[in-house]
C-alpha cells in the first residue's frame, strides 16, 4: 500500500488513485480508450491517473466510480460506512444517490462543471440561511460622558450587554450614556454610544476626554474640545492642566443592534460546532 503524498495522488487510506483505477479497470475486463469513453475523458488521461502523474478532477469522480462499481467511499479510502452514514444524515435514499450519478454521468464535462458550480452557490445560499446573526458582548457602562457640564468617569460600573455585529459594534470596545445635549444634534441626551479605547484621535473626530475626574463627549480639534450646539463655548486648556483621550466615538447604538439572549445562544451554538 502507498503512503498518503503531499501532491495528492494517494487517498485518505495511502492507497494511489492511479493504482486503484487501474485495479478496478482490469477486474472490470476494460481497457484505458473503454473507460475514457464512458468517463468522457480521452485514453491518454486514464493512463495518467494510472501512471500517478495526474488525478481525476473531481467532477468526474462519480462517473469513474459508477463505471468501476467503486463506491466514493472505496475512492476516497474514507472508513466503511462513513459514506452512507453522511447521506443518511442527509436524507439521501440509495435510490436517489442511483440516480444522481446515472444523470450527472450523462453529462459532458462543461455540463458537469456547470452543475458542480450551481450546486456550490446553493450550498453557500443554504448555509447562509441557515447561520445564525453573530452577536457580540460589550460592557456598558452605568456612568455618562458629559455632553454638557461633566460627569465623574472614575469607576468602572456597568453590564455586559449583547449586540448584533456589524462594521461600528465589531470594532467597538465599551458603550457609554450621553448626558446633556452640547452634542445636539449629532447626539442627544441619554443616546448611548459606541466606544472605541485609543489614547488619541485626530482633529475633526469625536472622541470621549476626562478632564480631571470629569467626562466629556466631545469633537477634537486643536484649539479643544468643541460641542455641536452653538450654545456651549469651546473647553480649551492650558499648560498643565490634565486632559486625556480614553476612546473614540464610532456613532449610536441603534434600536435594531440590541440582541436578545436567544439570539446570543444561537450564535454560540453555531460557534462552538466549528462552522
């Protein structure tokens, strides 16, 4: 028997495809121009899997085993049984599999391919369907960034909450309340927005500041922290007084991105399956 090869000339048992087609072929009282009609490859190619110097592709695989009376099991050097316990599963009959490879084989090779393709953008439209929304946790914290006068940020109080995943709550590491409504009307009073942590961001971005022990939400440029509502003055600072950036806003959670417990299950679930 040979070893399983890095090319992938041998299948799942170390057994050579050539060697094998080669066996079957001759039990089967064919010769190589015989078996090429009825794979509808020509006898050069079935020397060449014989040969070790090419394998079948593998949408003739199910002709080559219908021909030979090989089951895809006994191709692939997959464990006996393994096969019907897949389509079992599956809930495909004998009688259905029977079928199947009588019409594909009945195919020519641009058919087959066109029918392999078809069946792989199926498979991917059914998975889709059937994968559930992935859903994120965060930590929300009880404390608000001022909008307006300032509030304490000194303690790390809060829940975890579950969201939906998408481009602003993946990249997102903490939730915070905002308290005032300096920010009108980019963001109102008790909006709760997305955090991202960063020790700085850039001019025109907004960004949450603690000032002393004082939180803020507001846009960064360089002449300080300026809020959207024309009523609050711009908070500048000077030589030493304490400011620092903790995160930068990446926008609202919105209604539609709260998830629910059963929706966390399920994409746990669907994670811890491997898929």
């Amino acid at each position: 028997m040979a070893k399983a090869d890095a090319n992938g000339m041998t299948n799942a048992a170390g057994i050579a495809y050539g060697e094998l087609i080669r066996r079957q072929r001759k039990a089967k009282k064919m010769n190589q121009e015989e078996l090429g009609a009825l794979v509808r490859v020509g006898k050069n190619a079935v020397g060449a899997w014989e040969a070790g110097r090419s394998r079948p592709d593998v949408g003739s695989v199910p002709v080559i085993c219908e021909a030979l009376d090989l089951s895809l099991e006994e191709f692939f050097g997959m464990p006996e049984g393994q096969q019907e316990r897949t389509e079992e599963k599956a809930g495909i009959t004998p009688e259905e599999r029977s079928t199947l490879l009588r019409r594909y084989g009945a195919l020519n090779a641009y058919n087959r391919q066109v029918v392999l393709r078809q069946m792989a953008v199926l498979r991917e439209m059914q998975e889709d369907i059937q994968k559930p929304r992935k859903v994120i946790r965060l930590f929300r914290s009880e404390l608000a960034a001022s909008a307006g006068p300032g509030e304490a940020l000194d303690t790390a109080r809060g829940e975890e909450v579950f969201l939906y995943a998408n481009q602003f709550t993946d990249n997102a590491d903490e939730i915070i309340r905002v308290n005032g409504n300096s920010m009108e009307p980019t963001y109102y009073d008790g909006d709760q927005v997305l955090i991202r942590h960063t020790t700085g961001i850039r001019p025109g971005e907004i960004g949450v500041f603690i000032c002393g022990d004082t939180g803020y939400i507001k846009e960064y440029r360089k002449d300080g922290l300026h809020s959207h509502n024309p009523a609050y003055a711009t908070i500048s600072f000077g030589e030493g007084e304490s400011v620092r950036c903790i995160g930068k806003v990446l926008g609202k959670v919105k209604q539609e991105d709260w998830a629910d417990d059963e929706s966390f299950a399920a994409w746990q679930e669907y994670e811890q399956k491997g898929r």
